[in-house]
C-alpha cells in the first residue's frame, strides 16, 4: 500500500494508478500465508487409557449378583432328583436310617481300614479276611440273613471267640446297611466279648488285629463298645429299655479322673 501511496504521489493528474503486478503477488503471499497460518490444524496428542479390567470384573460381578436376586426363584436351575431311597425315607419318615447308613460305609470303606504289617504271620488269613470288602446288604431279607448268622454265632459261645470268630462276625456286620436295633446290639456284643477277653488276658492286645474297624486294644474297644451301646438306646422301643442301655453304657465308660 505504501509503494502505489508513493507512485500516486508522483502522478500529476492526481488518479490513483492500478496496483503494480510486484505489489500484486506481494499483497498475493501475505494472504496465502494468513490462510495457511490459519488453516495448518494443531498435531493432537494420542492419550491412551487403560481399562481397569478389575474394576470392570467387579462391576460385572455385581451386576450377575442383582440379576440373580432379581431372577424369580421358577427361573432358577431346577435341583438334582433325589435317589429313590432318599424320597422313601423322607416320605416314611425313616431318613435317620439313611443317614445312619452313609455313616457306615465312609466308616467301612475298604480297604483302607486293615494294616498291612500282619501280612505274612500266623495271623495272616484273618486280617486278609478283615480287609477285603463284603458286599452291603440293603435289602430287608438279606439284612436279616446276615443278623441271624451272627446272632447263631454268638450263642453257641457264652464264653469267648476266637479271634477268626471274631473278624467273621465283625465282617458280616459291616454288611448290614442301615444299622437297626439289632444290629448294633449285635456290634456291641462282639466288642464286649473282645473287651472281656482283653481285661482277663485271653487275647493280647494287638493294635495290627482289628475288629469292626477298631484296633484290639482295650481303650479303643471300650469306646467303641459305649458307643454302640449308646447308638443302641437312641433304637430302643421304650423308656425302660433306653435307661438300661444307658446304665451298660456307662458301665463300659473308661474310668477317669473327670
């Protein structure tokens, strides 16, 4: 602008001259650079942010939570079938026995309850004998099969039994499922007998001999004879008969000073 002020200047007849062509692209570059000043974008730093995956599983976890307690209970996985014998026994009312019975086979599960070092002594057999698994009777009928050959072998024998008569008797117990009344009647007559013979010096204690899973030595029967003299008296038909089995209980209890 200051150079076409300075050519009108010089012009006498006082008109202002056109724009030299120098002026032109002078006037030309300072629009073109204002434009790129204006128009070039600024570079825009790339932030990365990291998702905190934990806080993301929480909320998730939360979430499955609500709609689980929101979800009504029909739309809920239905439960397993009970066994048949399980609803039996609810329905009867006799589900102690089912209990009673899963009790005693995690208790008889063999062959984990005989050790190993009789192998090879003169009492070999009967710990053979003692660990192998009898096979359960559940039925009614084989269950009193199994009562009734015990029961014949403790008659005959007021006294004492030998120790093959006591691993044939004990054996044939473990395969009474559920226990009944005579059952463990039966189970506290086999211990008592090992117990007398134990207290009079028939039998030697052996820890490596067991009898109804119980290691033959005298404290360890004795419990063992309490407790199913007690389990007896929970089976007793009347008041009079579980009072009595109580006292016999009490009467195999250890002696101690409390």
């Amino acid at each position: 602008m200051a150079e076409i002020e300075k050519e009108n200047q010089g012009n006498p007849d006082g008109k202002q001259k056109p724009p030299s062509s120098n002026a032109k692209k002078k006037k030309a570059k300072t629009k073109s650079d204002v434009v790129e000043k204006t128009s070039s974008p600024k570079p825009i730093e790339a932030v990365i942010v990291e998702p905190d995956y934990s806080e993301s599983q929480a909320t998730a976890q939360e979430e499955v939570a609500a709609d689980r307690l929101e979800k009504p209970k029909i739309e809920l996985p239905p439960h397993p079938t009970p066994a048949p014998e399980v609803t039996v026994a609810v329905e009867e009312g006799t589900i102690v026995e089912v209990v009673q019975r899963e009790h005693n086979l995690s208790q008889t599960a063999p062959p984990y309850t005989m050790p190993r070092p009789h192998r090879g002594s003169p009492d070999s057999s009967p710990c053979e004998d003692e660990e192998r698994a009898p096979e359960p009777a559940y039925e009614d009928e084989a269950r009193k099969d199994v009562i009734t050959s015990v029961q014949n072998m403790l008659k005959p024998h007021e006294g004492f039994l030998t120790r093959a008569q006591l691993v044939q008797a004990s054996r044939e117990l473990r395969r009474v499922t559920p226990y009944n009344f005579e059952a463990w009647r039966l189970h506290a007559d086999v211990l008592l007998n090992a117990l007398k013979q134990l207290e009079t010096r028939q039998i030697q204690p052996d820890e490596n001999f067991r009898i109804l899973t119980i290691p033959l030595r005298e404290a360890e029967v004795r419990d063992a004879a309490e407790a199913a003299l007690r389990q007896c008296a929970h089976y007793a038909e009347s008041e009079e008969k579980r009072i009595a089995l109580i006292d016999e209980a009490n009467s195999v209890r250890r002696k101690t000073w409390f």
